[in-house]
C-alpha cells in the first residue's frame, strides 16, 4: 500500500513537472539561432511533426550549416535577360510561397533603354508573353544579400540575422511581423505574410531548410535566401538551373577560379542604388 | 493611518467617483464602450484572417495604425508644453491645469502602444520584445528605443499624475523634493519620445522622404501644436461642465505658443519642399507624389493640401491676438490644428514615406473599413480611459472628493 501510494505521488509529480516543463517551453522559447545542436533537433522534429500534421505531407527540415570558406555571391547578365519570369515561378515552387498570386521573391522590372536603370519609370506588370519588347531591357530584382544589411540593423527583436556564408535569414519562429525591416529594405526584397500562405500538399517542396524554404505560417516576413537549402548542399538556385538565356551566374567568392570571380575580374559590374552602402552580394553585369 | 491603507482609500474613493455619474457622462461611456466593441470585434477578425482585411501591402507595409501611432506621440507632448511654463517659469495660472496635460500623456500613449499593438502581424510574440524572457536589439533598432521611451514616458507621467492627485485627495502638498524632479525629467523625456520616433524613420536610407534630418525638429514644431490643441478644447469643457476654473489667460498663453510652433513648423516644411523642388533629384519623387500625384495617382494630393491649408488658417488664427481671444476663432482654430497635424504626422508622413516603393511601384492606400473600426476601438480607448481619470481628477482638484479624514484647508500652491 505504501508502495502504491509513493509510485502514484511519484508519477503525479513526473506528470506536472512534464505539464510545466511544456508550459515553459512554450513560453521561454528561444530564438533558432540561440539555441543548441541538440535543442535545433527537437526544435527541428518539431516542425516536422506539424507539417505532417498540418500538409499531411513528408517535409525534412535541414539544419544544414555554412560551409567553410564559402560565401555566396550572385550575378546577373543584364545583356541576356529576356524577362520571361521563368525565374519568378521557379522560386515560388522551390521556395514553398504562397500561391495566391501576390507574393514573389524575384520582381523583374521592365525599363526603358532609354532612361536606364531607373526605377521610378519601372514596370513590373508587364506581359510576359511578348517580352522582350523593343527598346526595353529588364532587370530581375529579389535580396541582395547586403554585406550591410539595413533590414537586420532595424529588428526589434534580433529575429534576422546575416549568416556567415552572407545569406540574410530570417527566424520566422521569432519574428513579430512588425514589418520594419521591410521599411528598411531598399530592394522591396523583403515580403509579408498578410494571410495564410495558400499552399496545397501537392505543392509543397519537402527539401527544406529551416532557415530557408520550410513553410512560413501567417504574420510574419520573408525573403530570398539563394535557396539555401539547395547551396549549402552544393547545388545551384532554383532561378540559376532554369533562366533560359544563361543570365544568372551564382558562386563562392572566396575560390578564386569560380565564374563568380570571373566576372567580377572581366566584367562591368553594376551595383543597384550603390549610394546606400548596402554592399549587395548581388551584382548586375553586362556580359555582351 | 499609513499611506498604504490611505492610498487603498484613494483607489476605492476613485471606483466610486468613476461610476457614479449624470446620464450625459453614462452615455458618453457606453458609447465609448460600444465603439471598444466594435474594434475588438474587428480586430478578432484580423487576428483570424491576418492583416489581408487591412488595405496594407507590401508595397505600403505601413498604413493607418502607423499614423495615428505617430500622430499620438505628438500628442502625448501635451503635457511638456504645460510643465514648461507651469513649473519652470513659475506661471501660476498654467500650474494648476499641468495635471490635465500629464493625464493625456498617459492616455495618448496608451493609444500609441495599442496602435503598435494592432499593428503586429503576430501579437501571440509580443513577448518577444520583452526581456529577459525576449530579446530587445537595444542599441540597435531604433523601435527597441521608442519601445523603452514610450514606457518611460508612460510611466513618469502616471506617477506624477497619481501624486498630485493623490495628494489632492488627502489635501496634503505635495511633496515636493520628489514631483519637481520628475516633472523636469519629463521635459527631456517629451523630446526624446519624439526625437526617438522621428529617427525611427529617419535612420532608413531606404526611404528618401524620411531619410531627411528636418524630421525630427519638425515632429517637435507639430507636436507643440497638436496636443495643447486637444487640451484646449478640453480645458474649455472643464470649465464648461465642472466649476473649475480656468482662467482666459491660461488659455490665450497656450494659443500664443502654439501660433508660435506652427510658424516653426510651416517654415520646416517649407524649407524641406524648397530644397526637394529647386534641386529637382530623384527624390523629388516622393515629395510629388504628396502635392500633385503621380500620373493618375493622386489619393494623398486632397488630403496634403488640405492639412496645409489647415495649418496656415490655424496659425494665422492664433497669431493674431484678437481671433485667439475670441472663444469660436480660437475654437476653429484647433480643430484646424488638430486635423492639420493629424493629415500631415499621420498618413501624411507615412504614405509618401513608402509610395512609390523602393522599385518605384505606386500602390494607392486607402485604410480598409477593418482598420478604421480597429482604430476607432483603440481611439475608444484611449478617449475612456481620459474620462475616467478626469472623472476623478476633477472634483479632487475642486477639493470636493476628499479623503473624510483630511482636513478642510486650503492649501495654498
């Protein structure tokens, strides 16, 4: 009997110390960049049950981590660019966004040859069917990776941060949707999840990353992360593999023999609103 | 008795105080109340839909809540422009109506956290911002910063307020080493609430329209105009429905230096359009969008040309002495100021501030009818929670709520 009544105490007790434990947990969790290897895993394991749950569908989240010695670096060939988007509807399928038509990583503007690159006489709803239209050229624009990000100065709450491969993430467990970055940001680079995200399980992209592509719940911003799940793994962006003409070039800027390198030793390099500071880790060129 | 059990009196004197009243200030209430309920309502559907029933977008990612968040700090100066005259210069007939300025401190920045509130896409975090449970990028981001004023300034005016009331109710003087001080600190701290917002929008380079250094002396110059407005119009229902007294020249003198802070405020402004139009840059962009629109764009163009319109009337109002004196000028011309400034700090400042975009797109903005019902909730209460203060304020100073132990003197200031 005094057995009984000490195996019960003892498990009543197992039982609220589990209850405050996950009450707690709840309420003290931690930014993903904060917190352990171990932790990250659970964390991980996590958000892979709810996914399942949520898409009925397998999502592996990855924790993959710089590379050493890398950082990544873009360019685009303003010459060949045709404006045909492929790039835009390619990152929205790698990158779980939302499908309701409103929210793209890449934006590619229409200018006119005449005026240069000029934003205030941009257009960016073009028609993609008759592109590229004469003495128009067309200039992609998604994150620029800045090596001085205003976006990360102005967080509130730390929820962004530039890794040390020079992908600016953004912890959407963290962040409070307050949008400020977005007022910093001179690209129109960073996006809101003003509803849901619309996204089927057919849809979804299971290789993710969890700083990157893992699917985003409502009420937080998001933004370009040169696929991070994909480069830290070794492979190429999404919009690299399928522009048509050849006009992105992406690479490690530390390895002196990649084409990254290459272009910026042979190549004119453009730099968009170069006046800020910014220092973009995406540069425009002209290759022809 | 000690002070615990005698401040406990107070409270339970100021329960009663605040719900005791006439049929006018029970209808004032509930009306009141029912337009909390509105926006509570409202605000739930947000919660359930997301920011979508809101007319922002990522092109304007901030709108209407942002605004008036702005506008309120203004606002909130209301005190300062008090404290000033009342407690530096000496100026006895100001001293006695300070404390109605430190009450609409308290309710405007309870206003502007609400609208900071609403404004969230995930209020479920708020907490994030809290430490040591969160974590604050303080010295980084500028909005840890206002975060950290706002409540500084909040508090430092809820107590001051609380003492002098407080004292009011036992009939007591106030303690003097401890209140002086604190109102003093509250100078500085007026400007650093509106020196913090500015820079908030002033530090992106991003965004030419605010990347501008007039912006925070012209968040000063409005603020000096906006919240003595409100207070004026108040000072006259005080007096109007309460035998208060306040006297003309109280009054005239605030006049007075509000015409002398929408002068600054319009040379501000006026200084900052000379320098974008005869330079003629690419930033003039911005500034055009405002005044003329671009193309056939022009949702802001009304609105900014009446709030300067507004703001020209109003100072010419009260920079004469005879329509400043006269009780219906001197009226319209806060209402002006108050439309004015609340045009010009609110979607005034934040629309040019993000149209076009940064890739040059324009989205016209117009508040969606879930933001305005939102935001007349937050205005709601923002508006209650002054009455009831004043409920209680008021008949303390009149010396007719009182604490049944104090002593009938009266003391002399």
């Amino acid at each position: 009997m005094a057995d009984e009544g000490k195996t019960r105490r003892e498990f009543l007790a197992a039982t609220g110390a589990v209850a405050a434990v996950g009450l707690l947990s709840s309420c003290l969790d931690e930014r993903l960049k904060d917190v352990s290897k171990e932790e990250l895993k659970s964390r991980i394991a996590e958000m892979e049950a709810g996914y399942r749950q949520k898409y009925g569908k397998e999502v592996k989240v990855s924790d993959a981590e710089p590379l050493p010695g890398v950082a990544f670096a873009y360019a685009l060939d303003l010459s060949r660019c045709v404006g045909c988007r492929r790039c835009t509807y390619a990152c929205r399928e790698e990158n779980n966004i939302s499908r309701d038509g409103q929210l793209f990583w890449i934006r590619v503007l229409e200018m006119e040859k005449r005026k240069g690159v000029d934003f205030a006489h941009a257009n960016a709803y073009y028609d993609a069917e008759k592109v590229p239209r004469d003495g128009h050229f067309y200039v992609p624009v998604s994150c620029q990776q800045c090596d001085n990000p205003p976006c990360t100065k102005v967080c509130p709450v730390k929820a962004t941060w530039k890794e040390p491969d020079g992908i600016v993430t953004v912890d959407y467990d963290w962040c409070i949707g307050c949008r400020y970055c977005m007022a910093a940001c001179s690209y129109g680079a960073r996006h809101f999840n003003w509803k849901e995200p619309e996204l089927k399980p057919e849809e979804i992209n299971g290789t993710t990353h969890v700083l990157g592509n893992r699917p985003r719940p409502k009420g937080v911003v998001e933004k370009c992360t040169f696929c991070i799940q994909r480069t830290r793994a070794g492979r190429y962006p999404a919009c690299v593999e399928v522009c048509p003409v050849g006009a992105r070039k992406f690479g490690n800027l530390l390895d002196p023999s990649s084409e990254i390198r290459y272009i910026i030793e042979h190549k004119r390099v453009l730099i968009l609103k170069e006046e800020l500071n910014t220092m973009p880790r995406f540069l425009y060129f002209y290759g022809t | 008795m000690n002070v615990a059990s005698l401040f406990w009196q107070f409270v339970v004197g100021s329960v009663r105080q605040v719900l005791r009243g006439n049929a006018l200030y029970w209808t004032w209430v509930l009306f009141l109340l029912a337009l909390i309920g509105v926006g509570v309502v409202a605000y739930i559907h947000q919660v359930q839909e997301g920011l979508t029933v809101t007319a922002m977008r990522d092109q304007v990612s901030w709108g209407f809540y942002i605004g008036n968040f702005t506008f309120l700090v203004g606002v909130a100066a209301a005190a300062v422009i008090l404290v000033i005259p009342a407690y530096v210069y000496k100026w006895g007939p100001i001293r006695e109506i300070a404390i109605f300025g430190e009450l609409l401190a308290v309710s405007a920045i309870i206003m502007c956290l609400l609208f900071v509130f609403v404004d969230i896409g995930r209020p479920d975090r708020f907490w994030h911002l809290l430490p040591p449970l969160g974590v604050l990028n303080f010295p980084q981001s500028l909005l840890a910063w206002d975060v950290l004023v706002l409540n500084i300034y909040f508090v430092l005016n809820f107590v001051v307020a609380t003492i002098l009331v407080y004292c009011g109710f036992v009939n007591k003087r106030y303690p003097k080493k401890l209140v002086v001080p604190l109102i003093i600190l509250s100078i500085p701290m007026a400007v650093s609430i509106h020196t913090v917002t500015a820079f908030l929008y002033n530090g992106l380079g991003a965004r030419p329209y605010w990347n501008a250094s007039i912006l925070a002396p012209q968040f000063l110059a409005s603020a000096f105009c906006s919240g003595p407005a409100i207070l004026l119009i108040v000072l006259q229902l005080v007096r109007r429905f309460t035998s208060f007294e306040i006297k003309n020249e109280a009054i005239w003198k605030i006049a007075e230096l509000m015409a002398y802070a929408m002068f600054f405020n319009l040379f501000l402004h006026g200084a900052e359009i000379f320098k974008e139009v005869y330079s003629d840059t690419e930033h003039l962009l911005y500034t055009r969008y405002l005044y003329l629109g671009i193309g056939e764009m022009h949702a802001v163009v009304p609105y900014a040309w009446t709030a300067v319109c507004l703001n020209i009337t109003a100072f010419l109002l009260f920079v004469v002495p005879a329509t400043r004196r006269n009780p219906i000028t001197l009226n319209i011309g806060c209402l002006a100021i108050y439309a004015g400034v609340y045009i010009e700090k609110g979607m005034g400042l934040i629309i040019p501030g993000l149209t076009p975009d940064a890739l040059g797109e324009v989205y016209e903005y117009h508040p969606s009818l879930n933001e305005l019902a939102v935001s007349a909730g937050v205005f709601a209460v923002g508006f209650l929670v002054f009455t009831l203060m004043l409920k209680v304020a008021v008949p303390i100073a009149l010396g007719k709520l009182r604490w049944s132990g104090a002593s009938n003197e009266e003391i002399p200031h």
